[in-house]
C-alpha cells in the first residue's frame, strides 16, 4: 500500500482539514470501555454519500482496509482500528442531517451520524415518537444503532433498530451506492438487502442514511418501581402486566439487589424511592387513551400484583421528572458499575420461562469458580435480555481479575447460555470480543453462509476485517 498516494486521494475527496493523523485521532482509536486502543492511519470525517463512496474507492484501489465508526460507544470493540496503523477509520459523525420528516407517512430519513437523541427530538417535534431509546443516546448515532442492531429500553412495544428501519442507503465496497431509503412497509421484490446491513457491524457496507419508522406519541404514560423478593416473581409480574395492559407495556426493566446497591454506593444523590430488596423492576405503561387510563390500568396491575404476592412495594411516579428519575436509576447501573472497577461483561438473551433458572444453577457455578464474586444482573427482562455482569469480589484488583477469570467465567456463562436455548448477544455486537465465541459456539452452516455472504460483498476484506467473524 502506497500510504502517501492514499492520503493525498482522501485529501482530494473531503478536504485536507477532514483527513486527521496524530494525536487528533486519539479520541477515535480508544473504545468507550477503553479496553481496546487502536491506530489508525488516518481518521477521514466525510461530510456527504458521495464522500464516503469516494473514500472507499480510494481505500479499494489501495488495498487499505477501512473501519467505519458513529458515535464510538460500542461495547465490544467493533468500531476501533487495529494496531497496525494501516486501517483507515472512517467516522460519519459529519452526516448528521435529518433529511425529511413524512408525518402522514410516519416515516424520518435521517443519515448515519444523527446522534439518537437528534432523531428522537426531531420526531417529538413533529407530535410523533421515535421509539429507539437506551442510556447512550446522547451520543450514539443512528448508523451505529442499525450496524449493531441496537436494542434498549422499548423493545418489548417496538422492537430493535432492526423492526425500527425501513429502508437504507449503503455505500458498497466497490463504492457504489444502494439508493434503498423507501418509506415502504410492503416491498416484496427480492431479497431484503435492508437486513442485511442491519447488525452487520460496518463488515459489509457503509450506512449513509436510513429511513425510520415513527409512531404517534402516547396520550399518556406511566412509569413505577416494584419490589419482587425473587426473580420468578419479576418473571410472573411481567405475564400478569402483559395481560393488563397488553401492547400498552412499552418497558420492563428488572435490577438485582447488587445492582441498586453500586447505585446507591457511586452515585448516593439519585433517590431510591423503594427500600433495598432482591430484585427491583421498573414498568412503563402507556395508553393511546390519556394518561387517566394508563393510571387506571397500573393501578388494577399493581393491586392485582400485591394480592398475589408478586410484589412486597411500589412506587408510581407522579409527574415526569418522577418518572426521568426512576429510569435514571436504571440507566445509572452501568455508570455506577464503571467507577466500582472493572468487570467481565455480558450481554445474553434467553427465553424468559428460563431466566430465573439460568439465573439460579448460573450465579451458583461462578461462586464455586470465584468465591465472593459479585453478580451485576439487570436488563430488558421483557425481552429476554440480560446484562449479566460479574463483578470481582470485594477488596480483589478489578482489572487482575478481568484479566485472570474472565476465560473461565464466560465459558460458564455461555455454556449455560446454549444450554438454555440463549444468545451470546442481545443487542452489543460480536465486534472482537465475542468473535472466537461466535466460532466456537455458532451453527457451523450459519457460519458457512455468513462467510459466504462477506465474501459476495466484500470479496478484498475492505470492511471491517476481523471484526465479527
């Protein structure tokens, strides 16, 4: 490869002040985990479709391999250069216009760097909802949200990123563009091109923009806090609620006691408006009534669930800074685990009948494996969705541990995870953290077309290499 002649072509295409090198691409090259630093030969930040398509005919025609990045707050490593100081890391965080907003359509074109928290506002404007939500959003961007099939907070009502997109624009490895932004809800001509990209993790193609599925804002909504004494009774709490209120449950969060006690620990000004107990869920209801039957229908909820015996307390919020507050103690857990210390993560989803199972014979062999090791378990349980941390135990080095445990925990923890019918990822990526995983633990003929694919459309590894498979 020809550095010099690359640079001088990316130069030509976006501008000598959008090619970095140096210690300018430093905030680029580290993940937001900041367990993965990379070096890139240049951060390239283009500013149109055309630029990004130019850019990867440069990098194709020289052989550069190119990793393309939103707002680096992936959690497995996906969007960071290798080592080699070879890569060049293309960032979008410049195309981040909403291109239109087609409200009697319910549909938003957006391009890849629109950080969520834009797009969400954006749509709110309008009277309607863009119903992606998770705790990076003021900062993540859309692309990113669809490279990695992004989940969150409202995906037992709406779905992922995935059920959220309709249409794309790609940029290919030959430096075509996929002109597929269509509002369409039925287009059945051919194979979906859109799900491929989506949760492809930047290995197939460049996201340049995408239209987005939008919803009408709910008349009213309601969030609360619930106290369970186990996790089968959170389990049975979120049948009883989907009985109740059926697509009107728009969330249901479940903490164990460790998790609400890091909050309490890192983080003591956030008020806990229910005493300590072994699991805390959060519920959201919301109604296309008003807000008078979203509180009649929590209240049936909530007195039908104390006289069962499922919960021991409850907390309803009663304006909407209650209710901010009460799901920034869910979304606070990973901070608050953060500044506790290192830990081995995991992002896993299971059927639900067997999370209180899994969680049990789980927890059970890593204390036998790390007596005193601490459990940081909390998620999307009306998904299926754990985020199952295990922290070191108490007084031990965090960062030792990671480094010493964390081969033997997760062959604990996704054994367990295949033995009950699960995934190893939920809604992170695979990136490389879980790519040795994915080998061992994938079906070998998914595998098989998964390579095949990648070779299709990207037959010189230009994007993203060795990052998922």
């Amino acid at each position: 490869m020809n550095a010099s002649a690359l640079l001088t072509e990316l130069r030509a295409a976006v501008g000598e002040a959008q090619v970095l090198q140096g210690e300018t691409c430093a905030p680029y090259e580290l993940d937001w985990r900041k367990r993965w630093r990379g070096q890139a030969l240049a951060v390239v930040r283009p500013g149109s479709t055309e630029e990004v398509a130019a850019i990867v005919r440069a990098c194709a025609s020289h052989g550069a391999s190119l990793v393309p990045q939103g707002g680096n707050t992936g959690l497995v490593g996906g969007g960071i250069p290798d080592a080699s100081g070879q890569q060049i890391l293309l960032s979008l965080q410049r195309m981040n216009r909403i291109r239109a907003i087609d409200a009697a359509n319910l549909t938003m074109t957006v391009e890849a760097g629109c950080v969520l928290q834009t797009a969400q506002q954006a749509a709110e404007a309008e009277g309607l909802l863009f119903a992606l939500s998770l705790a990076a959003e003021g900062t993540c961007t859309v692309g990113g949200n669809l490279a990695t099939n992004a989940g969150g907070t409202q995906v037992l009502r709406y779905g992922n990123a995935r059920e959220l997109c309709l249409g794309m624009e790609v940029v290919t490895a030959t430096g075509e563009v996929w002109h597929g932004l269509s509002g369409l809800r039925k287009d059945n001509t051919g194979y979906d091109l859109r799900d491929l990209f989506v949760g492809s993790e930047g290995t197939l193609g460049v996201i340049t923009a995408a239209t987005l599925k939008l919803h009408p804002l709910p008349a009213g909504q309601l969030t609360a806090l619930a106290a369970c004494a186990d996790l089968g009774a959170a389990v049975a709490l979120l049948a009883l609620a989907r009985r109740h209120a059926g697509a009107g449950l728009t969330g249901f969060e479940a903490m164990n006691a460790f998790s609400m006690n890091l909050v309490r620990r890192h983080l003591p000004a956030l008020p806990q408006p229910l005493a300590a107990s072994p699991w805390t869920v959060l519920l959201e209801l919301s109604s296309s009534e008003g807000e008078a039957h979203a509180n009649a229908l929590l209240e049936r909820l909530l007195g039908e669930a104390l006289e069962l015996g499922l919960i021991q307390d409850a907390s309803v919020a009663q304006s909407l800074a209650q209710a901010r507050a009460l799901w920034q103690l869910r979304e606070s857990i990973p901070l608050a685990q953060g500044q506790e210390g290192l830990n081995i993560k995991h992002d896993i989803s299971l059927p639900i009948s067997a999370i209180p199972a899994f969680c049990a014979s789980t927890e059970a062999a890593l204390l036998q494996l790390v007596p005193g090791a601490r459990l940081v378990n909390f998620g999307h349980l009306g998904d299926g969705n754990l985020h199952f941390n295990v922290q070191a135990p108490e007084g031990e080095d965090p960062a030792r541990f990671l480094r010493e445990q964390e081969p033997a925990v997760n062959a604990i923890v996704y054994g367990a995870v295949q033995a009950h019918g699960g995934s190893i990822s939920a809604e992170h990526g695979i990136g490389q953290l879980k790519r040795e995983e994915l080998a061992a633990r994938k079906d070998p003929v998914a595998l098989q077309l998964m390579r095949h694919i990648k070779k299709a459309l990207d037959p010189q590894g230009l994007f993203n290499p060795n990052r998922m498979l």
